[in-house]
C-alpha cells in the first residue's frame, strides 16, 4: 500500500513537470525586471523581417547568375545554415555567460576579437541605414516623376532626393529608432509583412503579363550558371540577421532553448517560403532580363507596380530602425557599456546623431557601387557564418577535432568560402564595380520593342550586377 501511493505521488509530480515544461512554450509569465516582452510570433515577427524586409528584393537576379535550379538549392542551404548559426551564437552566449554578440567574440578572442566584431557589427547595420535611404529616395522619386511628367514645381520639391530623405527621416525612421525596447518595433515588423506580402501579390497578378512582354534570353531555363558566387553572396547577404539576434532574443517572454528554437525555425521557415516565392515568380517573369532590384524590371508606368513601389519603400522604413538598435548598442557598449539605460537626452542624441549621419551620406550618392559590395562580402559572411561556429568551437570544452564540432566547422569553412571567393572577384573586377547604371531605359518598355527579341547578358560583370543588386537587397 505504501509503495503504491509513493509511485503514485511520484507520478503525479512527473506529470506536474512535463505539463510545467509544456506549458513554457505556450504560457509566457510576465517579467519583474518591467521591460516590455514579446510571445513566440511578435518576436518572430522581428526576426523574419530582418531577414526579408529588403533581402527578398534581389533573389531572382541570384537564380539567374546561379541558374534555376543551382539557385534554390543555395537558398535552402543558406536558410539551414542561418538556422543552425543563430542557434549557435546564442549557445555561444551561454557557453561565455554573455548577453551580447560582443561578449561572446571578447570571451572567445579577447579584446581584439572584440574590436573586430564590434567594427564589423556596426558597419553592416549603418551601410545598411545609408543604402535603406537611397532605396527609399530613389522609389519615392520615381513614381513621383511618373506622376508629374518629370517637370513641374510639384516635381522639384516632391521628386527631390535629399527632400524625400530628409521627409522619410523625420516622419518616420527617426521617431521609430527612438524606441528603447526592440519588443516594441514587433507591430511594426508585421505591419511590413504584410506589406511584403503585397509585393509578392502584385508580381504574381503581373506575371502572365511580362511573360507575354518580355522574350526568354539564351540559357534562361539552365539548371546552373558559372556565376553561382553571385548568388552565394547575395543569398547570403540577405539571410544576415545574426548581428540582432541577441536583442531580439532578450526581448522573447522566457527565452527557454526550445522556445528561442520555435523562434529561430519559424522564423527562417517563413523567410524561406516569402524567398522562393518571390525569387521563382520574379525570375519567371523576365529570365534573362532579370536586374538586382525586381521592381526596377517593370516599367515605369505601370500604376499598380507604382503602388508596389511605395509600399516596398514603406517596408524599408520600418525595417530601418532595427538596424538602428544594433548600432546604437554597439556604440553603447563600446564606450558606456551595458550596465544601465542611457539617460533621455543621451538616447535622444545618439540616435539623431547616428540617424541624421547616415541620411547626410545617402544624399550624396544615387548608387553605393563598390561600398555595399564590400559591405556584404567582408562583413556579412564573418558576422553569419565565420564568428558564431568559432566562437562555439572555441568556447566548447571538448576537442576542437571533435565530432560535436563537426558541423560547426563546416559552417564556418562555408562563410571563408564565400569571403574569400567574393573578395577575390571583386578585386578582380574593381574598375567596373564602381559603376553605376541605375534607372536605365528597358527595351521591352519602347514602343518599338518586338516581343521576338533576344538579349544575351551572358557577359555582364560580376561586379557590376553585384554592385547594382546590394543597391537595393542591404
């Protein structure tokens, strides 16, 4: 009788554990510290759209350099190891009892290690700002010179590069970089999900139509090309996500290992799906004619890709303040620490500051070229693949050789492939790279194209196109 009543309690309290532990995936206690915290899918809302928000634009240029089929086997091997990265950075980050992707590089590779990641993680976020503005500019004006016929006052002022910079920055980026708790910016990422999904929306209705207008160029349907480190680079370069994850990650209700894991897989599962979906009908709409930025493929006069347009730059405006978070971290922890929150007038003046600068340098220029080129091979690669498999090889107590680090250490030979080929050929081809043919005429918007028309773009330059494409997927 004894024994029966003390398996019984134990089995009670066996079953009190498990449903404990199930339910830290589905309830989510409120915090004492009294920061803002968000369920499973408004953080999964951050993280998707710092994956897609601008990244998605390029992927049909990827399928033509890479070729069709080539193509989506490199998205979903970037999108498994993104997956497998950002698991390991926040390993990392228990393994080092750190809190920041600083933490974890300094407890990796002391202060010089610390400083490299500190430099790369806060180029890549502030080039990003700089390319977000000229996206937004150039989309605006645009459609605006549409419009008004590319004359007039309404043109001078509205149609103004700098003006509509200057106008997006203050009605929107700067006020939503104010934020102090990333956890607030989660309706704001799915808002522009949402819009994002608009896009995918209007390419599909758009698609029986330009494959009606526009002819397939030679070798459109190849399995696969010889420019497949394009789509290295720019698949790559768009699934970076990893220099904010562990803020979006301190912003989830108990970020338990298997509810960040829910995140992390959702996450990268939705960012796939919008990927190919948008990459495969964008491709299939113009083949050969496909330039890095899809929207620049249509025609100007086209109203409802004029309407995508402008939603497309509103997406970038709501992705731009989580790139502004990072940076303003890094700068924090690099010369005021993390210890305790920025007093108002100094939060205030740090984000204007580094928000006003990045808008000063994107009225300077129309196209980033060679910048953004390096931007994406020398900083996106080491913060995604390279640094989070070192440092858990690193910090991890078994072997380095050791089976456990097996797949780690493929995920880093796999970001030291892409930089070092990507750097390789930008070198190679550096006097083109620092070319920019942005907002050229098409063929098949003149009067006189005829639909029998063949182009062969089979000689156009990596570093051209490369240029061109990170002009608009930052």
């Amino acid at each position: 009788m004894h024994m029966t009543e003390t398996l019984q309690s134990m089995s009670d309290a066996s079953s009190i554990s498990g449903m404990s532990e199930s339910s830290q995936l589905v309830a989510e206690p409120a915090k004492d510290d009294g920061k803002l915290r968000n369920n499973i899918p408004m953080t999964s809302f951050n993280l998707i759209n710092s994956i897609i928000g601008s990244g998605v634009i390029g992927v049909p240029y990827a399928l033509k350099r890479a070729g069709i089929g080539l193509g989506i086997i490199i998205i979903l091997v970037a999108a498994l190891a993104s997956d497998y990265a950002i698991l390991l950075l926040i390993d990392g980050g228990k393994l080092s009892g750190g809190s920041t992707y600083q933490d974890v590089v300094q407890a990796s590779f002391g202060r010089p290690g610390f400083y490299i990641l500190t430099l790369l993680q806060f180029l890549f976020p502030f080039i990003s700002m700089v390319s977000y503005n000229v996206i937004v500019a150039d989309g605006i004006s645009k459609v605006i010179a549409e419009l008004t016929g590319a004359e007039g006052v309404t043109y001078m002022v509205l149609g103004n590069r700098q003006f509509v910079i200057a106008l997006s920055i203050l009605l929107f980026t700067l006020p939503l970089s104010l934020y102090r708790n990333i956890a607030r910016l989660s309706k704001w990422a799915g808002l522009a999900l949402l819009l994002i999904f608009f896009v995918v929306l209007v390419i599909i209705f758009r698609l029986p139509t330009m494959t009606a207008k526009v002819p397939a160029t030679p070798y459109a349907w190849s399995f696969a090309n010889g420019h497949f480190t394009d789509a290295l680079g720019i698949i790559s370069f768009a699934y970076v996500c990893h220099h904010n994850t562990f803020m979006i990650h301190t912003s989830l209700e108990n970020p338990t290992t298997a509810r960040w894991g829910y995140v992390t897989h959702a996450s990268i599962a939705a960012a796939t799906v919008f990927t190919l979906l948008f990459g495969i009908v964008g491709y299939v709409s113009f083949t050969g004619y496909t330039q890095g930025d899809l929207l620049e493929n249509y025609c100007y006069n086209d109203s409802l890709v004029n309407v995508a347009r402008i939603v497309y730059t509103i997406t970038i405006m709501l992705t731009f303040p989580v790139e502004c978070f990072v940076c303003r971290e890094v700068v924090q922890n690099l010369f005021l620490g993390l210890t305790e929150e920025l007093c108002l007038w100094k939060h205030v003046l740090l984000t204007a500051v580094l928000v006003g600068f990045t808008g000063a340098i994107s009225m300077t220029t129309e196209c980033l070229g060679i910048v953004l080129a390096l931007n994406g091979i020398l900083a996106a690669c080491p913060l995604a693949y390279i640094f989070p498999s070192m440092c858990v090889i690193k910090l991890r107590p078994e072997p380095i050789l050791s089976r456990g680090n097996t797949l780690p250490g493929l995920i880093a030979i796999f970001g030291i492939l892409i930089f070092v080929v990507g750097s390789l050929m930008i070198v190679v081809n550096f006097k083109d790279a620092t070319k920019c043919n942005h907002g050229a005429q098409l063929p098949y918007c003149e009067a006189s194209f005829l639909p029998t028309t063949t182009v062969n773009m089979s000689t156009t330059t990596l570093a051209t196109t490369t240029a061109s494409l990170l002009n608009i997927t930052v």
